[in-house]
C-alpha cells in the first residue's frame, strides 16, 4: 500500500480510502465488517462516511453506516488503527429528514455529537462539510446562476469558529470540505489564516477518467494552498468497471438498483468509456484498475475513495494501489478527454 500524510499534519493516510456509502442499503452489516476487515489487512488505514450514509439517503436507513461502522470498532476494538473521516450533511430537499438548519453552530454540535454516538468513539480523525449551504454549482452543475433574493448569508467564520470550539474539545481532530468551489475553498483557507481559525485541510469531490472538472481552478487551489483532493466516485458509479458495456445492467448493481443515479451514463460518457477500455487492454490492464490509478497518481490527490459491494470488487479495487501507469498510457488517456472533455460532470 502507498501511503501519504492529510496535508499541514503528520497524519500517515493510505492512498486508497475505504468509502462505505453502500453499507446498510446494498450490502448487510456482515459484508461491511468483511470489507473492513479485509482493508484493513490490505494496509488501508482510511475509513470515510457521513451521517447521510447510505446512499440513496432516506429516513428509515439515516445514519446506518455509521452505526455498522461503530459496531465494527465495538467488536475488534482497534479504533486507533483507522484514521475516520465522516461528514455532516448540507441543507436541501434531499436532507430534509435529518434537519433543515444547514451549518449552524448547533446543527454542528449535535451533528458530531450523533456522529460520535454511533461511530463508538469520542474522536472524528477529519469531520467535513458535506457540501456547500449557498447556491453554488456542486452535484454535476456547470454553470453558475446567481439567485435573487437568496436567504444565505455568509457564515464562514461563524463555522470555523464552532469547529475550533469542537477541535478544543477533543471532538475533532482535523476538519475538511466536500462538494465545495475554487471560491468557497479559498474563503475558508484565506478566513483561517486572517483570523487564526482551523484550515480546512481535504477536499472530497468528484474525479475520475468521466469527470476531470476538478482540474479547472480547483486543481490549482490544492496545489498552491496543499489542499489535499479526496477522489470520490473514482470509478463512476461503476462504468469504469466496464459492466454497463453493450447496454447491460447486471443484477443488484447501482444502476439496476437506481437507475436516476445516472450522473456517469451519458450518451459520450459511454463512448469514452469504450475509449478507454481499449487503451486499458491494449496494455494489459483491467479497466478498473488502469481508472483507479489515474486518479491516485495525480499529484493533488491525497487518497482514493474506493467502493465496492462484493469482495471481487474490493480486492481488484484495492490492488490498483501497486499500479503506476507509463507515460505512455497517460499520453492515450489524454487524446480521448481530448475528444470527450466533460462526458460526466
């Protein structure tokens, strides 16, 4: 395993992060303990999630994964072995079963507070922002358009201000963003540096071969300011294993599960995606594993979010970590986002 450090720390992170977002929906407490387990023996030393989790969020299964997360710590009773990253959620229709008060100084606290009540510790290694409050152009949105009367007002230094408070208390240990601008990240980090306030350290958003967005004005923030990219959606949604090739949509996978989660399916995503399946086999690879290592070689990248439903999943996902593709490939990989540059926002 590849490891690095959360940047402006000495925490040691591996380059792969196990994502749990499918935990208590698509797969069962005892299939999340197995991944666990088996990533943890792999040397991944990165655990992520959020109060939201599992995805498609909805009341009845709000906060599972967390619960079968702490579950996990309760029975090895290895929690200082896992750096643990989770998130509180944004405001929106989407949310609105868990609270409707956005970032908050109380919706704070008692976010955490729940967090670390069912995760079974009384630390979070990197609690982060789900996304931003403000309109802003987050989850495939391009375009900016300004809203008339938006009821948000700033409160940036109002939420560095609550995180200090948490970071003193021991709660917290360090604190990132997810979903979240060029503009927003450097408010924070410009705020955190005018008024003494804690830095926002990660940044979780979309990037994969399908969605390189982050390279425009993001790309430079991270490597100006060591603000460390955490790769979610690194196979897109699982086109990038190539089983949605020829128009399948095999049993139990998310798409015949979910089929609006369709972020990664356009009409170009999938020509792309034939693109790069023959670069991959013309090189001796595995789709899946020649897209995850494009993105944990990227030099902005501080780890890799992976996610997987079976083991089979898991163990080639996690294996992409001892990959380093050739100069070669990378020259290949850039004549088709040449051709489909934006394919999946």
């Amino acid at each position: 395993m590849k490891y690095t450090t959360l940047p402006h720390s000495d925490v040691r992170v591996s380059k792969i992060c196990l994502g749990t977002m499918t935990w208590g929906n698509q797969n069962t407490q005892a299939e999340g303990f197995e991944q666990m387990d088996y990533s943890l023996s792999e040397g991944v030393n990165f655990f992520d999630t959020a109060e939201l989790y599992p995805v498609p969020a909805n009341a009845d299964t709000y906060a599972e994964t967390e619960r079968i997360i702490g579950n996990w710590f309760a029975s090895r009773n290895n929690r200082e072995q896992v750096v643990l990253a989770t998130k509180i959620a944004g405001p929106g229709a989407y949310t609105a079963h868990i609270r409707s008060t956005g970032f908050s100084p109380e919706s704070i606290h008692q976010a955490l507070d729940g967090s670390l009540q069912r995760l079974k510790t009384d630390y979070i290694d990197l609690y982060q922002l789900h996304w931003p409050e403000r309109n802003s152009n987050f989850f495939g949105t391009l375009g900016y358009v300004p809203q008339e009367n938006e009821e948000w007002k700033e409160n940036f230094e109002e939420i560095l201000h609550t995180l200090y408070q948490c970071i003193k208390a021991g709660k917290i240990r360090h604190i990132g963003l997810s979903n979240e601008s060029p503009w927003g990240a450097m408010k924070y980090i410009a705020l955190s540096e005018f008024k003494n306030l804690p830095r926002m350290k990660t940044i979780q958003n979309p990037y994969s071969l399908l969605n390189r967005k982050f390279e425009v004005g993001n790309a430079e923030v991270a490597h100006r300011e060591q603000l460390g990219l955490l790769a979610y959606s690194p196979m897109a949604f699982g086109v990038l294993s190539g089983k949605y090739r020829g128009g399948k949509r095999p049993k139990n996978s998310r798409l015949q599960l979910f089929p609006r989660m369709a972020r990664y399916n356009s009409e170009e995503s999938l020509q792309a995606t034939e693109l790069y399946a023959a670069i991959a086999e013309k090189h001796g690879l595995s789709l899946a594993q020649m897209s995850l290592a494009f993105v944990t070689d990227q030099p902005f990248v501080t780890s890799n979010i992976i996610g997987a439903t079976t083991m089979p999943q898991l163990k080639e996902n996690i294996a992409s970590a001892a990959l380093t593709l050739s100069d070669d490939i990378f020259e290949e990989i850039d004549l088709v986002q040449k051709q489909f540059s934006n394919p999946a926002p």
